[in-house]
C-alpha cells in the first residue's frame, strides 16, 4: 500500500504540471495505447519521478515499521466466543470513517475546497483519495452513449436552436438604474402541480399566487433535471442536466463552466450564497467556490434551536438572515438563496396547511409552509430601501412527481416568477414554452450585459426566441415545444409518452440536444 499510495501522489505531481487537474481515472483509459502512453512520458523527468517515488516509499515503509517495533502481534491460542462479535461491530463502525464522518453527504472535494482561488483548492485535494474516487464513481467518463448523429451534423442542429439573432429585447426592468440588485431564490422542489396559475392545486401557494398577480409569470417552465444538484447548474451556469451523472460532482469540470456570479463580480458585486443545509452535500461548496462567490451562509452560521431533523435551517430562518443581510450588504449585490423546507421528510415549523400524514399531504403542507416564508419576507423586503432597485426570481431547482400524474413531462414542469421593485411591468404571464437554463441569458438581457458565454440559454424576450424545453431523466430525455412534446427512453429506443403530431425534425433536434448536451459535459 505504502508503495501504491507513493506511485499515485508522484504520478499526481507530473500530471498537474501538464494538465492543470489532480489525478483521476483518466489515465487509465490510455492503458491500452502503451507506445503513446510511453511517447508522452519520455518528456517528463522519469530518472528524477522514480527517485521520489523511490524516497516517498523508503520514507513511509520505515515509518511503518518504527510504529511497529514493539507491537509484534502474539500467536493466537485459543479463540474467544465473544471474538466475532467484536468484529463485526468493529467492522461495522469502519463505515464512519469510511464516508468521512456523521455528516449527510459522503465526503467529497468540498470538504476540503475553502477559496474561491483554483489552485488552492486543488492543493487541498487528496490526490490517493481522489484517484480511487474517481475510479469507483467513473467521473472519468470519455465516451458518449448518445451517437445518433455524426459529431458536425449534431453541432449544426444544436446550433440552429440556440445561436441568438435577436436585434431587439423587450426590457420589462427599469432600465435607467444602472446596477440593480439581483435575488434568485431557488425553491426546492416546486412543481406546476401545487400552483393554480399553472393548472395545479388550488390554494396551496397563496403568497406565490399574490406576487404572480403583481410581478410577472412564466406558465410554461420546464426544469432541465430531476435533482438539485442538476437545478442548481442549470440555473447559475445555463448547463443542461446529465441523465446519468451530474456535473456538480466533478469540480474540475464545473470550474470550465460559466457562472451568473462570475459575471455579476466583473461588474464589482457582491456575491453571497444562502443555503440552510450542509454545503458539502453533492459537492455544491466546491461548486459555488468554483462560481466566485465571496460569501457562502449554510447551516453552520444558524442556531440549532432553528434547524428541522434533517437537513438543516428552517426556510423562514433562512429568509430572515438574508433580509437583515441585505440591509447592510454593499450594493450593488447577486444573491442565490436555495430553500430546503420542502425536501422530504417534508418536516415544517407550522400548524399543517391540510390534514394528513401521507407523504403527498406532508409535500402539500411543506409548500404551503415556504410560501408563507417567502410572503413574509417579501412583504418586509418592500419595505426596505433596497427593494427599489431589486429584481427578485423566484424558480424551482427541479420538479417533483409529487402529486402524482400519470404525465412525465408534468414532473418537470415548475413555476417561475419575477417580482421586485425594479420591474415596471407587471401583471403578465409569459405563455411561451421556456427553461429554466433560460434565465442566464434573459437576465443578463434585460441587464444589457453579455450573455454570449451561455451557450445553452436563450433571450425569452428576444425578438428571434426560439421557444422550446429540453430536460433529461434517468437514461432518457423530453422535448417540449408549442402544442407538442414528447418523453424518448434511450435504452429501449422508444417513446414513453407525447403530445401533438411529432415530426421527424422534432425526433431529431431532440436526439442531437442529447447527444450535444452529453458531448459538452465531457469535454469539460
């Protein structure tokens, strides 16, 4: 092992010098290419690599064995009845550290990455811990199982669906404040189903109905992916969802990607995240790290006395701490606050909105309890003198096939609005099928700020929008546009579900959006 673990911290050494990552499972995928493999080696300083691994072994086998020179173990003679037990329960207790501890997430990079400054993230990273990591969860990954097109036709059509020809943009901000404010709040789980303006529930979301009415409605958003970690790219970076891995996890490739927040700290914001869980968890503190955000609040800054079971701070706790924040937060300023209240096990400080213990009852009431959340601080954000030059979007990470429906696509379908004192129109609903990767490039839009690093967002007040929804799920993806959609299952090669009359055009931009998508993601 001591021979093993020196190979791979020695190999990690020359490795970041020419490919500016640690080590990962990617070298192993040239095994099978040996004279190439020994034609890029011979460049490096092997005589001076051995020698260190040679030392770096030498070192750690002599440790070994002055930690072991008086502790010989003595030859068993007789085996206990109580000995197997003990075992067990010793082998049991290796699973803490195993995971890296009591925390919900397994380790990962996060727990280590501590700077918005690359290499010093990087110098944190365990390279041993890192290499086997990536072996077992296979973030190596280079070949894309999605080939339905050849590589040039599949980046035409891709192409012909997201290069931007607008000349025009409808701005609905005020655009005489030069930079305003700019909050986004995520909201775990929020699906079409429990909203009446969509054709959901009826009364669940009083508080979102209220400030659909005097903001501005998107009826028809899709989500990009099922899982936070996949939402939460989506939105702040405009990169589609994976359907069989998730880009979050692997922060040497979420550190290619665009970030809303890196663009709003080149024009001197200031940028915060708010997150009332463990940051740790699917990597997303390596992921925000990566995005320059200057200050990150989880749920280590709040009072255990605030905290759910679970997951972490109530959403109405976290919602207070942002608007005293706010109050003496330099402006201008970009906030991403992520709520958490409507996770499952769905548990909320409040009487229960509707009666029951099931787990749709439970969701039901989970919402009912960050709609009440979000309407208290709206109400007291307008009274602060910020909320004047503020622009606040409200958005779901993802879905939810809660209620339950026999549609697929529904399970993506989330609401979006836009409120805030910056808006001079209001009370519209924006019928036009969207994304949620859309919002990079609207926002940034009416802004007037470049959004062009975006490749996947389009302008929904553009003259030249093209309205339509990828999203992807396990192995599969949909296609939303005007008056059609369909759902494509990529191992059976078949329809799940659709809507409409399906063209030939429509299988086909959905196949290379997938093929494209994937083909992007690994070329991070």
């Amino acid at each position: 092992m001591v021979l093993l673990c020196s190979l791979v911290v020695i190999i990690d050494v020359e490795l970041f010098r020419k490919w500016g990552f640690r080590i990962d499972a990617t070298p192993l995928m040239y095994l099978s290419h040996l004279k190439e493999v020994w034609a890029s080696a011979s460049s490096s300083p092997l005589l001076l690599l051995v020698w260190l691994w040679g030392m770096l072994s030498l070192t750690g086998a002599l440790l070994y064995l002055w930690l072991l020179r008086n502790r010989r173990p003595k030859p068993v003679t007789q085996v206990v009845w109580y000995a197997l037990p003990i075992y067990l329960l010793a082998i049991a207790l290796l699973i803490i550290p195993m995971r890296g501890g009591l925390q919900l997430a397994p380790i990962n990079q996060s727990s280590v990455y501590f700077s918005t400054q690359r290499f010093a993230n990087l110098a944190a990273i365990n390279p041993v811990w890192n290499f086997f990591d990536s072996c077992v969860n296979h973030t190596a990954q280079h070949d894309n199982p999605y080939q339905y097109f050849a590589p040039k036709k599949a980046k035409t059509l891709v192409d012909s669906l997201f290069l931007d020809t607008s000349t025009q943009t409808h701005f609905v901000i005020d655009t005489t404040v030069q930079h305003p404010n700019v909050i986004i709040i995520t909201w775990e789980s929020l699906t079409a189903k429990v909203f009446d303006k969509t054709g959901g529930l009826k009364g669940v979301l009083p508080q979102l109905s209220r400030l659909a009415q005097e903001g501005i409605l998107f009826s028809q958003c899709y989500a990009s992916g099922d899982r936070s970690d996949k939402g939460l790219v989506a939105l702040l970076s405009a990169f589609p969802a994976q359907p069989t891995t998730s880009i979050m996890t692997i922060p040497q490739k979420t550190i290619r990607l665009p970030f809303l927040s890196q663009v709003f700290r080149q024009q001197h914001y200031t940028t915060a995240w708010y997150y009332g869980g463990e940051p740790e968890f699917a990597n997303m503190k390596s992921y925000m790290l990566n995005g320059q955000f200057q200050k990150l609040v989880t749920k280590y800054d709040f009072d255990p006395k605030d905290m759910n079971a679970k997951w972490g701070a109530h959403d109405h706790v976290v919602l207070g701490k942002l608007l005293k924040d706010c109050a003496k937060m330099p402006n201008p300023f970009f906030v991403n606050l992520f709520t958490l209240s409507s996770h499952e096990p769905f548990e909320v400080p409040m009487k229960a909105f509707l009666k029951g213990t099931d787990e749709k009852s439970l969701f039901i009431n989970a919402h009912h309890y960050t709609d009440a959340s979000l309407g208290a601080f709206i109400q007291k954000a307008k009274e602060q003198s910020w909320w004047k030059n503020t622009l606040i979007i409200i958005v779901a990470d993802h879905g939810h096939p809660l209620p339950e429906e026999e549609s697929k696509q529904e399970d993506y379908h989330i609401p979006m609005v836009w409120t805030g004192g910056l808006l001079k129109e209001k009370g519209l609903i924006i019928k036009q099928v969207c994304s949620q990767n859309d919002i990079a490039a609207t926002l940034l839009a009416q802004l007037r700020l470049p959004h062009q690093a975006f490749y996947w967002s389009k302008n929904i007040f553009g003259n030249q929008y093209k309205p339509f929804a990828f999203f992807t799920f396990n192995d599969g993806f949909g296609l939303v546009q005007d008056k059609r959609s369909y759902c494509f299952d990529n191992a059976g090669k078949h329809l799940i579900e659709s809507t409409g009359k399906i063209r030939k055009k429509d299988f086909n931009a959905g196949k290379a959006l997938q093929q494209q998508a994937f083909q992007d993601f690994l070329n991070k």
